[in-house]
C-alpha cells in the first residue's frame, strides 16, 4: 500500500488536471451555436466538434474537482483543527475571490480592447463592437437574482458555502453522536457501495430524478449547473455539494479511494459508453433552454449523471495508478494551475479576440490560443506569482527564489523558459 503522502501526488495532480481543463473549456465558447450573450462577444463560426469537446469536458471537470475538494477539506481540518482551518480558507479561497471577481473583470475588458486594436480594428469600431454585449450582459445581471455575478470564479463561492456546511455538520455530530454509532454506519454505508459499485447509481440518479421531476427549467444539453449569482442556486448546491460530501467522507477511509486504482478500468468504459449514449439523446447542435421530455429526458438524465461519477472515479483512479509517484514538474503544475484558472479568461480573450479577423479553421486558433496562453500564464505564475505575496495567499507559501538558466525563453507549450522552470523548481 502506498502511503498517504504518495496518493496526495496523484490527487494534487487530479486537481490540477481539472482546473486547467477549465481553461480548454472556456476557450471553446465562440463556436457554440448561438451562446448566451453573443458568444462572449467573440461569436465565430459555430463548429459541431468544438461543442462536442465542449459538452464532454462539462461532465466530469468540476465533478472531479468538487470530489478532491471535499476530500483535501477534511484532510486540512484533521491537520490543522477549524480555526486554523477556517483561516487557511479564507486566506487562499475567500481573498482570491473577493479580489478577483473585481479585478478579472476589469481586466478582461482590456484584454478583449487590446486584442480588438492589435487585429487592426479602429477605437470607434471597438466600441461599436463592445456596446452590444456589453448592454445584453448588464440586462442579465439586472434580471439575474443578486445583480453581481462572479463569473468563472463561482466555484470558490460555493466551496466557501460547503466548508461552512461541513463545520457545522461535523461539530453537530461530534456532539450528538458520542458513541460514534453515526459515523461507523456512515463509513460502513459507503465503504459497502464504493465496493459493490454500486456508488455511482446511488449518488447520481436520486440528482437525475431532481433534474427530472423538480427541476423545469433544466436546459438538458448544458449539463450540470453552474450558477455565477450571488444568490445561491439549489441545482448547483445539491450537485456539487454531494461530489464534495462523498469526497469528505472518502477521506475517512483512504483505502476505499485507493482501490480505485485497480477500478479505473471499468469505471472508463462505463463512463465513455454513458457520455455517447448522453450525447447521441442530447444532439450535437448546443441548446440553452429545456427541449428534452418524457422518457428521453429521463434517461437522458440517468446517464449524464452516471457519466459525472463514473468519469470522477475513472480519473482518480488513473492518476492513482499511473502518477502518485513524487514529481517536480507535476507539483509545479499543481502549484501554478490555480493561478492559471484565476488569470485564464483574461489572457485567453486576448488571443481569441486578435485571432478573430483571420478566416482560418477554428482549430487552429483555439490551438494557439492555448499553446500561447498556458505558457504565458506559466510564466506570469512564475514570476510574479510563486515567489510573491500573491503566492502566499493562493497557494498558502511564497517558495524561494530558485536560479533560473540563462536564456531561457518561452518558444511553445512547455519549452524554452517554462520547461527550465518547471524542471527545476
């Protein structure tokens, strides 16, 4: 059995893999078919493939991540105890969303005029350009309950909510449930379903028959929910917060989730047979109001749902297997992908913006914008970032400054400078 510092290596790199997914997600957003407040502002052309990878990416990436979320709370809570807990939390989760939910969009604007002058375009046709969405986004955040939104940054909003649940669940059961009777059935119910298999049914389809039968307006295609308002979303808050509840729970027996190693297997081909039985009932045109009923609908839900867990677990258990070895350049990765999630929508405007006027396939330009923007953000993680107060905050220490070799330069994805500093850090 490995020890618990080595399977840490390989949920770090979980994480990890899901925040920067969500950097590929974003950036697909102009070539879905008549998207939410004019595709960003950047519409394309729409492309068929670019909303299939769009659609598949939705189903596991903030799943797994809520899962690791809810696991990493407890581990922190047992290290630390709730007060350390709590400030750690609010240093590395509260901050960088209070702050960037100010900041990021501000920045946004200028990347997206930036990229709009750089392309050739005119200040008169840049705001002739602007006006539109930007009337079209202030009357949805008008309409929208709460007003302010926090964008991309929702997900630290709804932590914030989960880890208060699980403090005040925890002490109340510390308090009512003396003789542990509680607790040992808890372990005991989950421990029997993550064995039997039966874990992804039993979490997923009592949330598809929510989607189903509670929930009207669920627009099928879109998946999961993700709402960015101030006032909480019960869809978002009851998803996510079971795959954070069982990741909690996991960690009370760590060697249930590192038999997942063995199932990866299994749990893959589940979920890639679930998510094209999903895709072929939901179509590959985007759709962003309900349009599915009766019993395609239902199970249209039943598998989409199965696919988030069946997806989560494949996951954990491939990194289990294959990464919980230490590894520099992982940890780095792991260290910078939560600045690059909190930097991405900035950067990655920019780039779709200046490539907007060139008539090439859609392809080509998502392919530089990401071979473009993951290193840039690397770069910026690494120098101004990891070794700054801006470190000490999101990743909860600020490293020394490490030597760096002589003419490194950044000449693709992870070459040149980024490579140097990943490989030595």
């Amino acid at each position: 059995m490995e020890s618990s510092s080595e399977r840490l290596h390989a949920l770090d790199a979980v994480r990890a893999f899901a925040l920067l997914a969500g950097v590929a997600f974003h950036a697909l957003f102009p070539w879905l078919a008549d998207a939410p407040n004019n595709n960003g502002g950047i519409p394309e052309a729409p492309s068929p493939v670019a909303a299939a990878i769009w659609y598949f990416l939705h189903m596991f990436r903030m799943p797994v991540f809520f899962l690791i979320a809810g696991y990493f709370a407890r581990l922190l809570l047992e290290r630390r105890g709730t007060k350390a807990f709590m400030k750690d939390r609010a240093k590395r989760i509260a901050v960088p969303l209070a702050v960037g939910a100010i900041v990021f969009p501000v920045a946004t604007v200028v990347a997206f005029v930036l990229g709009s002058l750089v392309s050739g375009m005119s200040v008169a046709d840049v705001l002739a350009l602007w006006q539109t969405p930007s009337d079209q986004q202030a009357q949805t955040a008008e309409a929208a309950p709460g007003g302010f939104h926090f964008g991309p940054l929702w997900f630290l909003y709804y932590l914030l909510m989960f880890y208060a649940v699980a403090i005040a669940l925890r002490a109340l059961i510390s308090a009512s449930d003396q003789s542990g009777k509680f607790q040992r059935g808890t372990d005991a119910t989950v421990r029997f379903l993550m064995r039997t298999g039966l874990a992804a049914p039993v979490f997923g389809l009592p949330i598809a028959a929510y989607y189903v039968f509670k929930w009207p307006e669920w627009a099928a295609w879109t998946g999961l929910p993700t709402s960015a308002s101030l006032v909480p979303d019960f869809p978002t808050f009851i998803t996510f917060g079971l795959f954070f509840a069982i990741g909690f729970l996991l960690h009370r027996q760590n060697d249930i989730l590192l038999q997942l190693r063995e199932r990866w297997v299994p749990y893959s081909i589940a979920a890639i047979t679930l998510a094209v039985t999903a895709y072929l009932i939901a179509g590959p045109t985007p759709r962003w109001a309900p349009y599915l009923s009766g019993a395609e609908l239902q199970m249209y839900a039943a598998a989409y749902l199965l696919v988030t867990w069946c997806a989560s677990f494949a996951i954990i258990g491939l990194a289990l297997r294959f990464l919980s070895s230490p590894s520099p350049a992982r940890r780095y990765v792991s260290d910078a992908s939560y600045w690059i999630y909190l930097a991405h929508i900035t950067v990655v405007v920019f780039f779709l913006q200046w490539l907007h006027r060139f008539g090439w396939h859609w392809g080509i330009k998502y392919a530089i914008t990401l071979a473009v923007s993951v290193p840039l953000l690397l770069l910026s993680y690494h120098l101004f970032v990891r070794r700054t107060f801006i470190g000490a905050i999101i990743n909860g220490r600020r490293y020394p400054r490490t030597a760096v070799p002589k003419g490194a330069k950044v000449s693709g994805a992870f070459t040149g400078r980024a490579r140097a500093i990943m490989s030595r850090t």
